[in-house]
C-alpha cells in the first residue's frame, strides 16, 4: 500500500485495466479464455415501495417529486428520503417503507415473506409488475392514503444482465439461472433467478432480505452464477 | 373421498402400510430397492429459548416447572407455555420468545439472522450446545431477570436421524448433506446441513424462519436430502 501510494499515477483501477487488456489480447487470439466480463454483484432489496406520479402526489402533496437519498447500483434508481406506512389487512401496519425512484407506471409494493407474515398479507412470489391475481394494502403518507387493489408481492429472485454478460454465461433474457452463496454453516442455491437483461444494465442479482439472511449475504466468501445444465447428477 | 368414507376399515394409512409391507418383502428378496424407512419433515424452528432449571426459577419464580402448550414432533420435547422477552445490547427487545422444554443444563437463545439485526446481535453460526465465543443477552420474566454472557446463536442447519435413516441415506452422525426445496419459484438448495443422529430420532429436518420463508417452505412441492458427493459437475 505504501508503494502504491508512492506511485498515485497508478491506482489499483488501473493496473487491474491493464492486466485484463493484456489478458484479453493474449487469450483472445489463443481462442481459450473468456474473461468474466463484469464482477457479480449480489445485493438485498429490502421491502420497498414504488409508486406512480398519481399516488406520490396523493400520498405527499401535489407536485411533489421524489428526492434521492441514496443512488442504487443501477444507473438512474435511487432510493428516495420518502417512505410510507404499509397497512395490512388485519390493521397490522410497517411503518417505514422506503420508495424507491423514479416513479412507475403503476404502484408496487415489494415485501419478504417475514414481513407478510407480521402484516398478515399471503405474498404471492411475481416478476416485478406482473400484478395479476395479487393482493393489495393501504399506503399511509403525510399528505394522504391510497388504497391499492393489487401490487404487493414477493419479487421473484432475478439477476440483471448487459448484452456483455448474456453473452459471457451464454444465457437469453427471460431465461434462468442459480445462484450459490457460499458462506460458513449457511452456504445455499438458490434455483431459477430470472434473467432480466437490457443494454445499460449492469450484472447485479437482486435477493429479498429472507434470502439474503438465509446464506447469510453479508459474511458470504463466495458467489457464483451457475447454468443449469442436466448433468446426471441429482443437483438439478 | 366418498368411497373411502363408505370403508371406514380401510383408511389411507392402513393401505399405505400393506402396500409397503408387500413392496418390502417382495424386493427385499429380490434385493433390489431400498424403501425409505421414514417420511422426511422439514419443520421451521421460529425463535426460541432453552432455560436451565436455575434460570427457569429466576425468571419464573422459585419451584417453576416448565408446562406444555405443545409437543414437538420429537417425542419428549415441546414448546411451553412460558415466554420471555430477549433483550439486545441497544436494548431492542423481542417481547415474546417462546422457551423449549424441557430444561437444559446450559441456557440458550436460539435467532434467525432477521432477529439479530433486530436485536442489534452480531449472531454467530453454532451447533446446538457449542456456546464457545458467543454473545449474551438479557432475558426478562414475570419474576426475575437473567443476564446470558454467551449462548445466544443462529442455530446451524441440521437434519436429526434415527438408525434407519442413517442406514438409508449411507451417512454417519456429525457428516453433512444437502436438502432441496422444491418450490414454485422459490426452489433452494441449503447445503451443509449437519446430521444429529439419535437412538429414538425421528427423521427430522430444522430450518430457522429466513431459511423457510426464503424457499416458501409454506407452498413448496417438494423435498428431498441430497448425499454431497462429487459428481464433476458445477453444483458443489
């Protein structure tokens, strides 16, 4: 570290950029080595909320706009300094739930089974969006409540991919793949994540804080996205 | 349905059993099947508590005998009708932790990892009984307060066994394997799970809350122990 130091015109960023170019050129041309094109990132989505402009404004006041507190990993998503109160049917109330930005065309709420569980609300697992036959809740802001009909769901477990990863797994969006955690007395698979790709997206894995907790994320020493591949074996 | 009411002598179980009986002695002799000796549970263990008699008197007063609210599916074991409440070092609390019985020697409090960030408790992996380099806790009753310096863990995955089941499965106490929950988008696969093997043991698996919520245990289809076993592909 010191000697890096002593030498700022080269940052670990760079050296890594060079050690892959020379990589890449050497390999490349010997036809035998593809290099993972991004790093794995694996992150929890806690509950969240998204909500349509209509519902923002009913819930905070008219013309109001969702302020960022925190960007996400993906370019242009945030999480907002807003949060709601989700009701349940049973009056049982989560108090502050973050929303998530930019607005959406309709209104989601995005919960872990726990938390479904303490509201009362059977979750059914969704690709986010897919709203049918779902239930719906009350939101409570300081301006107003919307009463959603549908929308709150488990998000199905999903990984986002650019066209530089599909291409590297050799996988198609809507396609799925598993994810194994490895981590000490917790190491899982977790099967069928579905692959949502789009240009400007990066590798990034999306768990629900049930999951995350499962395979313990946060002390995990490794991830690995695996194609699942019949291979006589009784790992499916 | 209808048909089976109007042959009350013949019962699901009692077909069941002489299907099995003929199977057995029928390819038994031929030696070609081995039927599985015992139907595989996978129940959740939501938090918990063990009390030693003397923590029992602190906290409930002198002369306290645990009562039954609910045996457990292993004989001899159950959940009681007391509760405490856990208390962390922010003093965050769970107000009503159930308390297994009967009495241990050693007290322990037993927490999924969604219990611990709620706590404020840093919860390390530990086998039942292996209070080595724990964290404690406060456990408060109607008559008395315990102050725990260590016990307080997230319980390692495991499978309890009988002789039967060892015997099938081709495993040995203390070896690990992998069990997989089939469940419509949920399916899991939790690796490691340690086998506790026991004289009068039934084939018993123990998940904790985020492990069963994670793969919607609740809905799943399916469940299956896989023996860990080095078959040259990618699924460890």
């Amino acid at each position: 570290m010191t000697q890096l130091a002593a030498h700022p015109a080269y940052d670990r960023r760079d050296v890594e950029r060079v050690v892959r170019d020379v990589l890449v050129r050497h390999f490349a041309s010997a036809g035998s080595l593809r290099l993972k094109p991004n790093p794995l990132v694996v992150n929890i989505s806690a509950r969240h909320v998204h909500l349509s402009p209509e519902h923002l404004e009913t819930l905070f006041g008219k013309g109001s706009q969702l302020e960022v507190q925190k960007d996400l990993y993906q370019d242009g998503f945030f999480a907002a300094k807003q949060t709601v109160a989700v009701v349940g049917p049973r009056r049982k109330i989560l108090p502050e739930v973050r929303v998530l930005g930019p607005c959406r065309g309709a209104s989601q709420v995005e919960l872990a089974f726990t938390d479904g569980i303490s509201l009362g609300i059977d979750l059914p697992v969704r690709c986010s969006g897919d709203h049918h036959d779902t239930p719906g809740c009350v939101l409570v802001g300081p301006k107003g409540v919307v009463e959603l009909t549908a929308g709150v769901i488990r998000a199905e477990r999903h990984v986002h991919m650019g066209p530089a990863d599909l291409e590297y797994y050799g996988v198609a969006d809507g396609q799925r793949m598993h994810l194994r955690i490895e981590s000490q007395g917790c190491t899982t698979i977790f099967e069928d994540l579905l692959i949502r790709a789009g240009k400007n997206i990066k590798l990034e894995v999306h768990l629900d804080t049930d999951e995350g907790n499962a395979a313990n994320l946060e002390r995990a020493t490794g991830v690995e996205l695996v194609k699942p591949e019949p291979c006589g074996c009784r790992h499916k």
